[in-house]
C-alpha cells in the first residue's frame, strides 16, 4: 500500500503542475461564474440556470481532464521510458497501476471539490439578492446540499471514464486511448435507446444485437441526475447505492483488465 | 554466491507486419558476475546489451533461460531493494525537481522522510549536482539528467547496480567522475554490471569483460587474460645500429619498420613470428647496444573488433521456430 500512495502521490504532484490542467479548472470556474450573468439574462430562472450551468460544466470539464490526462498515465511512462527506472525498484506492476489510478482519481476529487466550492459561491452570492417570498417559489434552496448527490455521481462517473482511459492507454497510443474512451462515453449516454432498439427497429436479430451490447457497453446516463437535483424531485437511496456499485464493479473489471495486460507486456 | 547468474537466457521478437520474423535479440547468454567487481559488458550498438539489461530488470521477458540476481530470480521484488539500475539515456518526470524525483523513488523503498531527505541531499552532492538540484526536471540538460539518472540508481546504497551507457552525455570532467564514483562503489562492496560501448572506460574500471555481437556472447574472462597473450610483435629499441646491420634485419625479414629516432638510434617493429631474442644477439653482435624490448600488445579495442568481426551475423531464425516472441 506504501508503494501504491507513493505512485498515487507522484500522479497527483505531477498532474497539479500540468499547465493543461489549470487551464482546465480555471475555464470551468470562469464558465460557473459567468453562469451568474447569464443567469441575469432569465426572468427569474436564475438560480436554475446557474445550477444546470455549474454541473454540467464540472461534468464536463472533469470528463476533459479524466481523459486527457487519463490516456498519458501510462503511455507517456513507457514512451519517455520513465518507466525502466521506476519498474526497476521495488514496484509490482499492479501497484504501479494502482497507483496511477488511484493519483488521477485524486486529481479529479480535488478538481471537481473546487468546481463545487465555486458553484456554491456564485450561488450562495445569488441568495443574497432575492426576498423570502421569492425564495419560496425555488423547488429547492439556492445552495442546495442535494445537489452534492448529483456531483458525487458526476465523480463516480468520471472515475469510470477514467478507469476506461488507463485501461485503453495500457495498450494503445493516446490518440487511439482517446477516441474509444470518448467512443465509450457517448454510446454510454444513449445505453436506454441500445435496450429498447427492438422497439423501433423490424429486424429481430438487430434488435438482439443492440440489447446484447446494451449490456455488455457502460451505461453513463444512471450517473445522472442533475435534472432531479435542479428541481428537487426524489432521487431514491437504493438508486444512489444501485449506480455506486455499478459504477464501482465497472471501475474494478477495468483496472483487472488493465493490470492483466500490463503485467504481460514487454517495456521494448 | 555470484552477484548475477544467467543461464541460456534469450529473447526473440517477432518483426515484420505482414509476415512476422522471429529474430534473436539475444541468444543463449550465459554468464555470471562475482559479487563486488566491476564487470563490463561490451558491444557495437544492437548487440544486446540492453535487451539483456531489460531482462534482469524484467522490464521485457525471456522466451527461455533464466536469470538469478543474488541468487533469487530477477522478478522478486526483495532483490530490487538491493538493487540500482540507470537505464540508457534516462528520461524522468518534467515538472519534478531533482530533489523530488530523488525523495519519490527514495519513498519506494520505505525510507523514512528524515532519511530520504538526508540521503538525497548526499547523493546530489556525490554526481555534482548543486543549486540546479531545485530546478525542474525540463530545464536540465542531458548530462545532468544522466547524473540525476545515477543519483536514482545508488539512492538505495544497492549490493548490485546496473549502468547502462553511464559515460553518455557526459564531458571529460563529468566522465572522471563517474569513472571515480563507479571505483567508489566497488570499494564500499557494491558489484557493478556496467554495459557499454567505449572502450576505454571499460579498460580503466573493469575487471572482468563480457563481449557481446549480433545478441550472442563471443568472449568473456579477465581483462588480463583476454589481452594479455595477445602479443601481436614486439618494439626494439636500439642505439648505435650501423645501416649495414638495420638493412641485413629487414633483408631477412627481422624487422616490419624502423622508426628513426636519433643518430644510430631506432625504434624497430618485429613481427610476432620474429624470435626477438634471435634478432637481438645478431644486432648486438654487429655493434648495436639495446635500449628497451617491450611486447606490443593487444588493446581491448583491437580485441573488440576481433570478436566482432568473427560474430556469426544471421539474427532471423528460422520460420519453423514457433517459440519466438511472447
């Protein structure tokens, strides 16, 4: 374990460094914040829009950075031959991607931790602006703590994604990592149209088809509920705790299936 | 108990797109390394040397053979702790500094920090690096990444250290140094296994040499041994040889060529097939008197191209091998 935090550690110094990645946090916490001038564009939607604005805007901008930083995890190691060094002490090959792994999902706590806080502040500043009775009309409270279900599932996604991204750059280039990871997390969000395509298709075996790989492909859409938390319609606990142990067996078969392949490849 | 053992270790791979070739990158090495010498392992570049590196740092895998370092096999991660390697032209992280990488791999092996940061700070100061030491690994040029790279390799004050192309990137200056901090080393008990091209350092640090050509082993032992028998003529020096006596040497073949180096005063080249005691009592004997009689031998570099030049050159083996490549 001492081993997997010291390479978790390392990722995680590494990447805060990364030009690229502050570029990244400070584009989405300017988008949340101009989110508040948009939101003033709105006969009194405002607080509606900032939300819908600020979560989509960690959605994706922490989907940008599992990925891109995701799929140079390793690749870049074995390329700039960083890694003959570090293989070289004692490091299993499976705690190196541990580590790895677990540095990126570190990476990302702490961005998505600092989108929230600036989502909070904008609308924290927003309630400061309305009367009691025009409060009384939100469906929720402007810093709604509900809508941390909703990020914690943005987390939990992104960790999918990035699970996805360190098991596709243990074999392949980083422009290839890339596109099936951002190939994955499309197909991922239209997983409900795959398991009812029998339904608007005549071809029973096509339909047979899409419903196998419904199964078999991610389903990133059970990680979002940001529609429920913006008007504070009932997100049930068992749905929560269902998508978390998704979310958590995915990233579990892709980190076996990353560290299977890495322990057999050969460094030429 | 030798510092390092392989037995037939190889490696194939397979090249080629369309029709994959298995081609041998190292062929059948067998060889051993006692604890605490210097041992070199000499080759042109695409001998194999760093394949048979990657081999012991199980970085790649043998298609068969095997290889033990201190005596446990190269995979146990017990002997990682008590060993150091710098790869050939070391690339860290950018956005490190030299410290940082140092106290990261210093981390791998559980030291605590007090001691990381102790040991760090040494070991900057033995490969000469000083104020850069805070700088970002980017900004370092190639020599200094190479002292960082040997800086990483020794962090862990290893029983056994393996450099490959130590001396690269480095200037005269930087070369002394190392060459004295790898003495340094095999006086504190470590065995370094140190791959490389140049000869010369292999002639100044080396105790024992293994040459490599085409991923096979054509000689191995002592320096001494390796060059010492290897007289290829001798040098005559003699003073007061009269024309007359020098043109009855070469006339009977005595002499390949004389070098003037004074009045009545020569240097002369006997082939390795002349008797230099014969030639010596017929020259004395028409008035000259000998200053020097010194064997020529070999150099290493003599002997390298040798071997080389005999290696046998086909590395593809045949089709019908199915074993190749993993």
């Amino acid at each position: 374990m001492r081993v997997v935090s010291s390479v978790a550690l390392h990722v995680f110094k590494e990447s805060v460094r990364d030009r690229v990645l502050f570029g990244l946090v400070g584009f989405a916490a300017l988008l949340i914040g101009a989110s508040y001038l948009i939101g003033q564009l709105t006969a009194g939607q405002d607080v509606k829009i900032i939300k819908d604005l600020g979560l989509a805007a960690i959605a994706t901008f922490g989907l940008f950075i599992a990925v891109f930083i995701g799929i140079g995890l390793v690749w870049k190691e074995v390329e700039r031959r960083s890694i003959y060094a570090l293989l070289s002490k004692p490091v299993r090959r499976h705690e190196f991607i541990l580590g790895k792994y677990l540095g990126l999902a570190l990476t990302l706590l702490v961005n998505v931790a600092i989108m929230t806080v600036a989502l909070y502040l904008v609308l924290a500043y927003l309630n400061t602006h309305f009367t009691d009775n025009a409060r009384a009309v939100w469906p929720a409270p402007a810093a709604d703590p509900g809508m941390l279900r909703a990020i914690g599932l943005i987390l939990l996604e992104l960790l999918v994604v990035t699970a996805f991204a360190l098991f596709f750059s243990t074999f392949s280039s980083p422009f290839l990592s890339a596109a099936l990871t951002f190939g994955l997390w499309i197909i991922g969000q239209f997983n409900a149209d795959l398991r009812n395509f029998e339904a608007v298709v005549e071809s029973p075996a096509a339909g047979y088809l899409a419903r196998g790989l419904s199964y078999v492909l991610p389903n990133f859409a059970v990680f979002d509920i940001k529609t429920q938390v913006v008007y504070a319609l009932p997100v049930p606990f068992s749905q929560l705790m269902t998508t978390t142990a998704y979310g958590l067996a995915y990233i579990a078969l892709l980190l076996t299936g990353a560290i299977a392949i890495f322990a057999r490849r050969d460094f030429k | 108990m030798d510092a390092i053992r392989t037995e037939a270790l190889t490696k194939h791979y397979r090249v080629g797109f369309w029709r994959p070739r298995p081609y041998v990158a190292l062929d059948a090495l067998t060889l051993d390394v006692r604890r605490g010498e210097v041992f070199g392992f000499l080759g042109p570049n695409g001998a194999g040397k760093t394949t048979t590196l990657k081999l012991l740092m199980q970085l790649i895998y043998p298609t068969a053979g095997r290889a033990d370092i201190l005596g446990r096999p190269v995979g146990d991660v017990d002997v990682r702790r008590r060993i150091g390697y710098l790869p050939e032209n070391p690339y860290f992280y950018d956005y490190l500094t030299a410290e940082e990488l140092l106290e990261y791999f210093a981390s791998l092996f559980g030291y605590a920090a007090a001691e990381r940061r102790r040991r760090v700070a040494t070991l900057l100061d033995e490969v000469g690096i000083g104020s850069e030491r805070r700088l970002q690994l980017r900004k370092f040029s190639k020599g200094m990444l190479q002292r960082v790279g040997i800086a990483q390799a020794i962090v862990n004050d290893p029983e056994v250290v393996f450099f490959d192309e130590p001396m690269s990137g480095l200037d005269p200056l930087g070369r002394r140094e190392i060459r004295q901090l790898i003495l340094r080393l095999r006086d504190r008990g470590c065995t370094v296994f140190f791959c490389s091209h140049v000869l010369s350092d292999a002639e100044t640090l080396c105790s024992r040499v293994a040459i490599l050509a085409r991923g096979r082993l054509v000689a191995s032992g002592h320096l001494s041994n390796l060059l010492a028998f290897q007289v290829k003529g001798w040098e005559l020096v003699m003073t007061g040889l009269t024309g007359e006596a020098l043109d009855y040497a070469t006339r009977v073949g005595h002499v390949a060529r004389a070098t003037a180096c004074g009045v009545d005063h020569y240097a002369l080249d006997l082939p390795v097939a002349a008797a230099p005691d014969r030639v010596l009592s017929e020259l004395t004997a028409r008035g000259a008197r000998l200053v020097s009689l010194t064997p020529v031998r070999e150099t290493l570099e003599d002997y390298f191209v040798r071997q080389i030049a005999d290696a046998p050159r086909d590395r593809e083996l045949e089709v019908s091998h199915t074993d190749a490549g993993r």
